[in-house]
C-alpha cells in the first residue's frame, strides 16, 4: 500500500521518503490532497543500466590525446 505524502512534508524531509523507496515502499506525492507524483526505488539491475547509459553517454565528450592529469 502507498504511502501517501503531502509536497511540503516531501520538501522538509526529502531524504526519508528517498530512504523509504529504496527500502521497495511506493510514495505517493499530493498536493492539496491529490497525488500529483510517484516515487518509487530502483530495482538493483534498473540502477546498474541507468549508470551504465551515463558512462556510455560521456565516451567521446573528450579528445582521444586527452591525459587523465590534464583531464583533473
């Protein structure tokens, strides 16, 4: 069953409810008691291809010569 959560509660303690959808709880967001947003965790292979498809977009950002001390 969601949980649901009114917006100003979600921008006092964001961190709970991020805390609460990683741990598989589905939050509903409301405003002016209507759920306007879901939130929900990632499932493990769900984050891994998420962070996969951003180190693949950044390949070529760089030029080939580039050295990772003159890349710091």
């Amino acid at each position: 069953m969601p949980i649901l959560v009114p917006i100003e509660e979600m921008v006092r303690n964001p961190g709970r409810y991020l805390l609460l959808a990683e741990s598989g709880q589905t939050i509903l967001i409301t405003r002016n008691e209507t759920a306007v947003a879901k939130l929900t965790g990632l499932r493990a292979e769900e984050a891994r291809e998420d962070r996969l498809g951003l180190v693949k977009s950044l390949f070529g950002l760089l030029p080939k010569d580039t050295s990772l001390e003159a890349s710091r």
